[in-house]
C-alpha cells in the first residue's frame, strides 16, 4: 500500500540537499501519525536531544500506547552525513544510548524497535528486551549501504518500514 498522498508530498518538500536535520521533522511527524493513529492509542513524543561533545541536537520521536514506548524514530542530520563514518558512528551511539534510556521504563513487549533516518535513508534496530542485545551489532567499518539499509520512500523501504510498524502493532496490541 503506498504512503499517503499527504506523506510523500510532506517529503516532497525537503530539499534532499539540505544539511539540516530539522527540515524532516515535519515529513517524519506526518509519516509517524500515519502509520500510529490516535485513534489506535497511539501518543507521539517529540524530544529534542543533545548530541554528545556538540551543541547540536536531534530529534527522537518515541511512540507510546498508553504511555508505554513501543517504537521509536531518530532523525539524524541527512545525507551529506551518510557518506560520514564518524556520522553514521555518532548516529549508532545515539540509538544505543536511546534503547538504554527507554529500557528504563518499563517496557512488557519481547523486543522494542526503533528507525535510524538520515534524511529518507533508514536502518531498523531492535532490542531484545529479554537479553538486551541489539541488532545490527555494533561494526567497526560500515559501508552506508549495511547499516542504512533502505529509502523509505521507494516500494522496498516502504514494505520494510510497514513490516516492522505492524510487528510492533502486534507486540503491542495487549497494552
């Protein structure tokens, strides 16, 4: 099923050029109250975190359903980065640090998942919430085509992005 019109326009927009991390916060936020719908129970939490050493900061879109984080989205500055090792390397320690931090809440699913995006370019991460290890493990070299796994926007990316939406659905749907 293709994204929304609504969605893909959102995108659409952003200058795939652009340095700044917070020309896709809106795209992401439109995309994430598609595929997690209030009416579901749903809540997004938009937070803004400071990235480690820098003045910068990122934002981590954490979905809930009733109040229990069951997903999460980590917008990274967008493709000019991805060629960057130290980038891609920064933006792996952030999605770690994410999972220890939501592990502290009480989390009832077997595994929590959650989006690295740089720009449309996406990796999948999961945390088995039992053994607390997380897929893909942590690579010393890592060409941008292993860990950014697919474009969200192309039918491949966006089959992805579903298949993990609607296991996270599932995991959830006791809650």
């Amino acid at each position: 099923m293709p994204w929304s019109e609504a969605v893909v326009e959102q995108f659409s927009l952003v200058d795939r050029s652009t340095f700044k991390e917070s020309d896709w916060r809106g795209p992401f936020i439109t995309l994430l109250f598609e595929l997690f719908p209030i009416s579901e129970h749903f809540q997004i939490v938009p937070e803004l975190k400071r990235i480690k050493g820098s003045k910068d900061v990122f934002l981590l879109c954490i979905i809930r359903k009733r109040c229990v984080p069951i997903f999460f989205v980590e917008i990274n500055s967008p493709y000019c980065s991805l060629v960057d090792a130290s980038a891609r390397a920064l933006a792996d320690d952030q999605m770690r640090d994410c999972f220890r931090e939501l592990m502290s809440d009480s989390i009832s699913m077997p595994k929590l998942i959650g989006l690295s995006a740089f720009g449309t370019q996406c990796c999948i991460y999961t945390l088995n919430t039992k053994t607390r290890s997380i897929e893909p493990a942590v690579v010393a070299v890592d060409p941008p085509q292993v860990r950014r796994a697919f474009d969200l926007l192309d039918d491949e990316g966006e089959a992805k992005l579903r298949e993990a939406v609607a296991a996270v659905k599932a995991m959830a749907a006791h809650l």
